[in-house]
C-alpha cells in the first residue's frame, strides 16, 4: 500500500511540474527550458531522497508528512534565499543599466546572466528546502539517533 501511495504522489508530483513548464512558465528562451529541468529534476529527485529517508524510519505516512512539513520548511528557505537574491538581482541590474549606459558595452546573450543567476537561486532553494525536508523527516520518522545525528 505504501509503494501504491507514494507511486499515485510521484505521478501527481510529475503531472504538476509538467504543468507548470508547459502552461505556468514563460519560456522565452532555451535558458528558461534549462532552468525548469533542472528545477523539476531536483524535486524529483528530492522527493525520492526524502521518501527513502521515510522508509528507513518507521514508513509510516510519507505523503502527511512531506506536506505538512513542507509549509514552515518553504516559508523559512524563501525567506532565506530572498536576500542574497534580491541583492544580486539588484547587482545585476545595475551593471546592466551600467553597460547600457557605456553604449551597450556587453553583447546580448538573451538575458543570460539573469537566466544563470536564477538557475542559480533555484538549485540552491530546491537543495536547501530538500536538505532540510530530509532533516525533519529523520526526525518524525523516528530513524534511530547515530542517523539523524551523521547528517546534522
């Protein structure tokens, strides 16, 4: 039953992610396919590493678990990562409105340094949130103390 669950969630799982690179995302440019790759492979990925995580533990309510732990997980990562991103964000803006400002200096890469920086951002929220996931897991599962305190 519980491999039966977490199969229905995987699919769902994939099913959203498609969704949101086909119709929620605007892709303007082969940057933006790269950057909803990489972010739905990592959560993917993410969430097999947490489900193995549950199983070691006590396998009991994977799908209650991950959502509810979820919510104050993404509010704390989002307001970690918005920092350092609104500052380079800014940073970037500003050596753009600087190259301009030269006679358009740099060569137009189609937004290339903005794409990267938030490829950037979004591989260090998605593996930030999923570390912290796996962390809290551990400990609702109950996995024997010598595991949760290797990854602490």
């Amino acid at each position: 039953m519980r491999d039966e669950k977490f199969s229905y969630y995987f699919v769902y799982l994939t099913l959203i992610l498609l969704s949101q690179m086909v119709l929620g995302s605007t892709i303007e440019s082969k940057y933006d396919i790269a950057i909803c790759a990489c972010e739905s492979l990592l959560t993917l990925f993410g969430m097999i590493y947490v489900f193995r995580t549950n199983c070691k533990g006590d396998s009991k309510s994977f799908i209650e678990r991950s959502i509810c732990l979820s919510i104050p997980i993404t509010v704390r990562s989002s307001i970690i990562i918005a920092l350092p991103g609104t500052l380079v964000v800014l940073l970037i803006a500003i050596y753009n409105t600087e190259a301009q400002f030269l006679e358009n200096l740099i060569i137009s890469l189609d937004n290339l340094p903005t794409c990267i920086v938030t490829c950037v951002l979004s591989v260090v929220y998605n593996l930030y949130f999923y570390y912290r996931l796996n962390k809290c897991i551990k400990i609702v599962a109950a996995l024997p103390k010598a595991e949760t305190e290797f990854n602490t």
